[in-house]
C-alpha cells in the first residue's frame, strides 16, 4: 500500500487498521433542495408541534403531583426534570447491527442501486414490521456474524488511525476542545479544578500541542512551579516526542540499576522526611528495618535482597516495575 498520502502517524503503524476517508456525494439538483427544504421544514413544525403537547402533558402531570402531595410545582419539576445519570458506553444492540448490516449490503450494490440518497430513504422507511421480519429470520450464526461486524465498525471508528495528516489534526484539535468542554462541566458541578495537556507523540505527526482547564488551573505552573503554562507545554511536547526512543535506552542493565537506587532512595528520604538519609544494602534490617521502622515494599520475593549492581537486566526490569 502506497503511503504518500497516509498520515505520519498511519505510516509508522502499517499493520494497524486504518479508518475509512469519507466519500463525497454528489451536489442535488435545485429541485431536490427544494423539496428537501419543504419536507425538512415539515417535519420541523410536526416535531415542535408533539413538543408542545409533550411538555404540555408535563406540566400537567407536575401540578397533579404537586396538589397530590401537597408540594410546590417547583420541586416536583425539579424532581422530574434534574436527574442526573451516569452510565458507561451504551452497548450495541440488534437493531443497530441489522441497519449497519443493510447499509453495508447497500454500499457494496447487492441490493438497491446504491446511491447514499436510496440508502438513506431505505434505512428511514424501513418499517417495524419490516424489521421484525428480518429480526425474526436472522439464524444463530448470521446474528453472530453482524454483531461482530457493528463491534468491529465502531471499535475501528473508536480506536483506528487516522489516514491522513488533516483528518489527525482535526481528531486531535477537536477531542481537545471536547475534553475541556468537560472539564469546565465538570468545575461547574463538583468544584473540581483539572488542567489537561495534549502533545504529538511524534515530531512528523501534524497534530499541534493544547492545553485545557478549568477555572484558570493552567496558572497552577506559573504559581507553584515558576513556570508559564506554555513553556511546560513545550516541554511536555520534546518529552512525548523523544520518549519513545529514550525509553529504548533505559532498559539496559546501566539504567534499570540507576533507576531502582534512585526509586528506593527517593523514597527511604521521603518516608523520613530527611535529605541526609543514605540507603544500607547490606546491614538493611538493623539500619533500616529497625532503627527507622521502614520497610521496602515491592521486591520480588524470589529475587534475594542485594545491592542493585550485583543485579541481573531482567532481575532489574522486574524489580523497578515492582517499585
């Protein structure tokens, strides 16, 4: 597959999946505008029509209830109208496979003549009976293919690359502003402050770095770390940039030594609260078991207890992750 036209970050995975480019349709005529125009329009009136009468039955139903129990119609409405539910991901169900199912049937021309617009008209006119029918002639095995097929579709749609350089830049930009959406969301409700980085994870990608908070909780660098936001936004982009291959040469048996005394002595000096406290391999139950009450959690038990530079590169790998 040619990659010239893939994003960076597509052509650096070219074993994983990648997400379809959208196809355009074809420009309508003047005439079907305008017949979409007065349908779309009809449609319009007939919605805010049920509306009224919906909201009308509810206001109904909130001063029954209010006489009924003798309450204010403002607290009843509140009641009925200011529930907050949290749910995890909705799950996908029958009814969105067998549509999915159709649409990818209509797509490929086996049935229809494969024009977006008929396949729009076919999914809005399918009837319930309809959809019973082919609900009640799916077998066991067909049922299973298509609900793997829509589980594919969305994680593909969920968690595959994007192809091009505009379509990452986009997807990046604008899960950005949808995450600092809630954030603010979230300060409004709980008071909760957060600040949110995003950086490429590669000088090639076209995605640009962002920050997002709440309540100004960018200022948190300026005032407690001596730094503005956009200069720890800098850092924060070489750092992704460069970690991946730094993260290559921390592995060595070297490294893994030098990072599991600095883990251990960070934390002997924090628990004591001492800069001077040193760490004592060899006397480590007296000097440090006994005369400061500490003990070291995380050392694997089948690895005897030693100084780090008679380690091993494996026994330093499992021991620094343990830490």
């Amino acid at each position: 597959m040619a990659t010239k036209n893939l994003s960076s970050h597509a052509a650096r995975n070219l074993t994983r999946q990648t997400q379809p480019t959208r196809t355009r349709t074809r420009k309508s005529s003047a005439t079907t505008n305008s017949n979409g125009s007065t349908a779309r329009a009809e449609k319009a009136r007939a919605l805010a029509a049920d509306v009224e009468l919906h909201f009308k039955a509810v206001n109904e139903t909130i001063q029954s209830l209010a006489v009924k129990h003798g309450r204010k119609a403002a607290y009843i409405k509140k009641l009925l109208t200011h529930g907050k539910q949290f749910k995890q991901r909705r799950a996908n169900n029958i009814r969105t496979a067998i549509m999915h199912d159709l649409s990818m049937k209509a797509k490929k021309g086996e049935f229809l003549p494969g024009e977006d617009s008929d396949l729009q008209t076919m999914l809005e006119n399918l009837s319930r009976e309809e959809y019973e029918e082919i609900k009640e002639n799916l077998t066991p095995e067909e049922r299973k293919r298509i609900m793997k097929q829509l589980d594919d579709h969305t994680r593909l749609k969920r968690t595959g690359i994007r192809r091009t350089n505009r379509a990452l830049a986009q997807d990046a930009s604008q899960t950005a502003s949808g995450v600092g959406d809630v954030l603010v969301d979230l300060f409004e409700r709980t008071g909760v402050r957060s600040c949110c980085l995003f950086s490429r994870s590669s000088a090639t990608d076209a995605a640009l770095p962002a920050i997002q908070d709440s309540d100004n909780s960018c200022h948190f660098f300026q005032h407690a770390l001596g730094k503005g936001f956009f200069d720890i936004l800098l850092k924060f982009e070489q750092w992704s940039c460069t970690r991946d291959t730094e993260a290559k040469d921390l592995d060595d048996v070297q490294s893994v030594r030098k990072q599991i005394v600095l883990l251990i002595l960070e934390g002997l000096r924090k628990i004591k609260n001492k800069k001077n406290v040193d760490m004592d391999y060899v006397n480590y139950k007296v000097d440090i078991m006994h005369k400061f009450g500490v003990e070291l959690a995380g050392w694997p038990s089948d690895i005897p207890f030693e100084r780090p530079v008679k380690l091993t590169a494996d026994q330093g790998r499992e021991i620094r992750d343990g830490l």
